[in-house]
C-alpha cells in the first residue's frame, strides 16, 4: 500500500491489475462518512485475491475492515502500531458501521493459528469469534469504535456468553448411552476396537437391530474434542448455517438416509454431512440402499479426510476426517419377520456387491443379531470401555508422533513396513497363508496389521503378537468370508 500527496483517491487492485470498486466504494465512503477527514493524499492499494487458482480469487467483503485500517493508518487516523498482531475482520458498509460477515468462527481459527494474540470483528459476531480459546476479541459496531479503540485502548464491552459457552470451556450437555445393551456384547469388543484405533466398521444387522443405538453406542466410547478439534468441528457447523453457541465437545454423529444426494454428502457451497460428521461418525444404515455415485463420493474423505467441491471459481475444500459406520441386511428382502427373506445366491452378491465403492474400506467386519442373544440386560459400562479407550489411543499417539499420525488407523503402509515396526514372520504366519492362498489382498494385509496394532494397545502389549494378528483376521475376515 502507498499513499502519496495529491488528490483525494482510493485504488484498490489485484496483483494481475484486476480492480475491486465495490471495496474501493464501502472503504471510502465508510471512512468519509463516519466524520473522518480524508486526507489529500492518493491511496493505492495492492490486494492478494481470496480463492483458488492464479487471478481466479475474489476479494471478499470480510476484508474490508483490514483495508480500512490500513489506510487509516497510512493517512495518520491510527497510529500505525495499532495494527501490530491483530487480525481485523468484518464488512464495512457505506455509513460506517462494521457489518457481520459467514464464517467467522473459521476465520478466527485461521488467525490464531498464524499466531494473531487479537481479532477485531463485528460486534454481531463475537460469540463465535469468542469460542476460540486463546484469542483476544476486539468487538466493534462501527469504524468510530475502532479509532477509539486504537487511539486510547478503550473497547465496547463483549457479550455475555452462555453459560455453556467457551467461558467454560465445554459444549452442551448431551445424553449418551451409559451401558451398552446386553444384545450388543457379541460384538462389543469389535466396537472396542474400532473405536480404540478409528477403524471403519462394516455391520450385517438384522431388522429388529435399533442402528441409530448402535451409532450412539459407539459415540459414547469417544473421548471428548480437544480445543483444537472443537474449533474446528464448531466451525464446520456454523459454517452449515447451525445454531453454535458453545464448542462442540462431543464428536458429532451423522446418519444420513438412503435418498441422499452426492452433493448433500459432500457439500456445495456449505459444508455436507461428511463434513459435518468430521471428527466423529458418519453412520449408514442400509449402505447398499444408497445410490453408487454417494458412496463412490465417500472414497476421497476414508482416503483423504477431505472433500473437494469443484465451483465456478475454484475447489472448494472441506475437511471430513469421519469414522465410517456401513450396515446391511443378511438378505436384501429381509423383514422382522423373515430375516433371511427369499432372495437367490446371485441376488445376495447383487446387493453385497452395490457397496463395492467403499467395501475394502472397512477394516472391521461383524454380525449383529439382537433376538438370537435373547438378553435384555444392560452390558458393560460406556466409560469402563471409554477409559480402555483413551488409554489404547494414548499409547497409538505416542508411538505414531515422530510420523505425524495419532492412531492406528490412519498410519500409511510405508511406516508399517519401517523394520522397527515390523512384525516378525511367526506373528504373521497365518496372515500370510491367507495372502498366500489369495483370501486376503495387499490392502487387506496392511488393514490386518492396523487392527493387530490396536488389539495390542487395548491390551496394554507393546508390539502385536502371533494372537494379537490372529485376533485382527477375525475382525477383519469373520468365519471365513472373503474379501
């Protein structure tokens, strides 16, 4: 930015020479129109466009109030020490006054981990900016308010945030499974372990089976989001257009229907629900009932944990770090009163085969039938399980920092196949006949491996024996079923 005698001007340019008049109008009329003096000087203004691709961004209208405290800076209305570590968000409109702007819980996440101590944002949206843990918010109405703010220190009063809000550091209160149904033991050390290592599940449910209970169940072993992981989950929902007023601390569950679209999925111009099931679960009741493009569409975010939505102007991209829930039925006409419904052989692999897109995805594979358990009583407490939880990821942490991963699930191949971390051939051996003999692909194999790794930390071992891989192919490769 430069500001030479001569004139009374703003310019305000791209670095492609693309010019921006309607910044250009909001800045100069709101400075002029709040009672200050425009000096007689000539502004010229460079900006970095907001958006992908070279010349294809745009600058956006929460930048105003960073150019309008640029230039009253550069034209001697503030001192210039003012601007030092703050990051100013928000619009300014054509009075003066500093209007709200989307996504301001996410913007001032970004400003904080560029290591900005103080935002300034408009006063409408200081309860998200306020979530952030370790900012300083500076909250202003107008640009009268900013001046005075950087003249003499003094600053409006913050709003007063729930009583759940970030002032104590934790979301609100939800209500989560404290034991886990007796109908669910059969399959509780699965869950355990799916959890423990964020392990995608693949679940074959008979119709009485109540999923939805299942998707909770399984959230209740979560441990909390740490302040990192809120911020973001937090600002994902708000950027969805959701009511947030206090971080979100529990992991989110999401449970789309079969008639949901790819876009709903993964998103448009807002986020969708694997975005809004980041950090947490995303839950499929009836996997194969889905249309193939929706779960073709899920590979990027189990592969990449992100999705990218192609616009007019760019990739818009989204993070969705899920842990994928799939279920099915035994057989595709199967009721409450017929199980195994009448379906012939070719039918079965028909409807299996409709989840081929994210099949050997899912590392962990297990039954659930609740009539044939035939008990009603409650199972294993929640935390007990929970606590095995944390303790199994804790130790997963520790040994995957130097990579950069946190748990099991996410380590790639080339890591595992580090010789410290190899596993020595009578640990493997009948892993290796399975490959041998083709049951069980190279994916599969390195799948086996990461299950064997969290058998092994839920157990309190250190590297995973010859029954800990064992017990991974079971999970993964149950009664002799092929993958």
């Amino acid at each position: 930015m430069s500001a030479t005698p001569g004139g009374r001007s703003l310019i305000a340019v791209g670095p492609n020479g693309a010019s921006y008049p309607e910044l250009r109008d909001r800045v100069y009329a709101g400075v002029t129109n709040t009672g200050l003096t425009w000096p007689d000087r000539h502004v010229h203004i460079t900006l970095t466009p907001q958006g992908p691709g070279p010349g294809k961004g745009s600058v956006q209208p929460s930048a105003d109030l960073a150019v309008t405290a640029a230039v009253l800076a550069a034209t001697g209305h503030l001192p210039s020490t003012a601007l030092n570590e703050t990051m100013f968000l928000g619009e300014v409109g054509l009075d003066g006054a500093v209007r709200p702007v989307p996504d301001t819980l996410a913007l001032v996440a970004a400003a904080a981990d560029r290591g900005y101590p103080t935002v300034m944002v408009p006063a409408a949206n200081a309860r998200h900016a306020m979530l952030v843990p370790g900012v300083h918010v500076v909250a202003v109405q107008s640009l009268s308010e900013l001046v005075t703010w950087a003249t003499t220190g003094r600053q409006p009063a913050l709003p007063a945030l729930h009583a759940d809000g970030a002032s104590a550091g934790e979301g609100a209160a939800e209500a989560v499974p404290t034991f886990l149904p007796g109908w669910l033991s059969p399959a509780r050390f699965a869950l355990e372990v799916a959890t423990a290592g964020r392990h995608h599940l693949n679940l074959t449910v008979t119709p009485e089976v109540p999923v939805p209970l299942i998707g909770e169940c399984l959230r209740s072993l979560l441990p909390d989001l740490d302040d990192r992981q809120a911020v973001e989950v937090s600002a994902l929902h708000a950027a969805a257009g959701r009511q947030v007023d206090a971080l979100i601390r529990r992991p989110p569950l999401q449970a789309p229907g079969p008639a949901t679209s790819v876009t709903t999925m993964i998103g448009g111009r807002r986020p969708g629900v694997a975005s809004l099931a980041h950090r947490g679960v995303l839950l499929l009741h009836n996997a194969p009932d889905f249309a193939p493009e929706v779960l073709h569409a899920l590979r990027q975010p189990l592969d990449q944990q992100i999705v990218q939505v192609a616009r007019a102007r760019g990739i818009m991209t989204f993070p969705a770090d899920v842990q994928l829930v799939a279920t099915s039925r035994p057989c595709p006409c199967s009721t409450a009163h017929s199980r195994t419904g009448g379906c012939t052989a070719p039918a079965r692999r028909r409807y299996s085969n409709q989840m081929h897109s994210i099949a050997d995805r899912l590392a962990i594979t297990v039954r659930i039938d609740a009539s044939a358990s035939g008990d009603a009583s409650v199972g294993e407490s929640s935390a007990t399980i929970a606590a095995r939880v944390v303790a199994a990821r804790a130790a997963a942490s520790e040994r995957w920092a130097q990579q950069g991963h946190s748990t099991n699930a996410e380590v790639p191949i080339d890591v595992l196949r580090q010789p410290a971390l190899r596993l020595p051939v009578p640990a493997t051996s009948n892993l290796r006949r399975l490959v041998d003999v083709g049951q069980v692909s190279i994916r599969a194999y390195h799948a086996v491996l990461r299950l064997a790794w969290t058998v092994s930390d839920l157990r309190g071992a250190g590297q995973p024996d010859k029954e800990a891989v064992d017990t991974a192919v079971e999970l993964y490769l149950p009664r002799g079923d092929n993958h």
